[in-house]
C-alpha cells in the first residue's frame, strides 16, 4: 500500500500505582499518578497534526480513592462509601487547562460481588471560561 504523506509518530505514558487495604472489608485507599505524551493534543494547544510536525502535548493527572466496606444485617450484603479525588493536566505547555474531579459515591453489595455502584461526578476546571459539569451514575453488576 502506499505511504506517500502519512507520518508515524509513537507517544508514550508512564503510571505508578499504589494500593493499602483490600477489596473484601474495612479501610482501602487506591492512588495512582499518570504521565507522558497526549496524542490527544498538539503541544501548542489543539488537535494534533502530524503531517505538518507537530508535537504531542505532555500531559500528567493523579487520583486517590478512599472507601471503607463494612457488613450490614445478616451478613450476606455490605456497603462501601467511597470519594474519589482526581486531577488532570491535559497539556503541561498551556495555562489554565487543569481539571479536577470530585466522586463521592457508595457501593451496595448483594451476596458476594453482585452489587450496585451509584456515583455523582463532579469536574471542576480551573479556568474560569470552562464550566463545571456533573453526573450522576448507577450500574448494576452481576457476578456468576
């Protein structure tokens, strides 16, 4: 096939994770942090063009997420609190383009894993020509 005009360009991100706790009761706190190139977005600000050399946008977030699972009546359901604290920086060479996150949400469990999952998503940017948007989320899971 010909190739005349077309330009390969490799990105790369790196992430570290961290985990205290487990997922079957009591305290868990998750953080992870994620850097590299955003293929996303040209390092000057908008969509990447690779034919006329542009270079991808650095970018670098973080979250944490908190919970605490516990029991509740006979011992065949438990629910989890969780909040989840988030931050992202889609390119690192332009002002004013952070984000953060804010998710408090709990998690119902139903005999073992089957449980409902209901969040509210909060996205606050940091520049204030960007506005602050919001979700609520529920999901159903089924474990066989």
């Amino acid at each position: 096939l010909p190739t005349t005009g077309r330009k390969t360009k490799v990105c790369s991100e790196s992430e570290s994770s961290r985990d205290w706790g487990t997922f079957g009761g009591g305290a868990h706190v998750q953080a992870g942090f994620v850097f590299g190139d955003n293929p996303l977005q040209a390092s000057g600000g908008g969509a990447i063009d690779l034919p006329a050399g542009d270079e991808f946008a650095s970018m670098r977030s973080w979250q944490v997420i908190g919970a605490w699972k516990f029991p509740v009546g006979s011992g065949t359901m438990s629910l989890e609190p969780l909040f989840r604290v988030s931050w992202a920086d889609g390119n690192t060479n332009l002002a004013d383009d952070t984000v953060w996150g804010f998710t408090p949400g709990i998690q119902i469990f139903f005999y073992g894993r089957n449980k409902l999952a209901l969040n509210w998503d909060f996205v606050v940017p940091t520049s204030s020509s960007l506005r602050s948007e919001n979700s609520f989320k529920a999901q159903w899971q089924f474990h066989f």
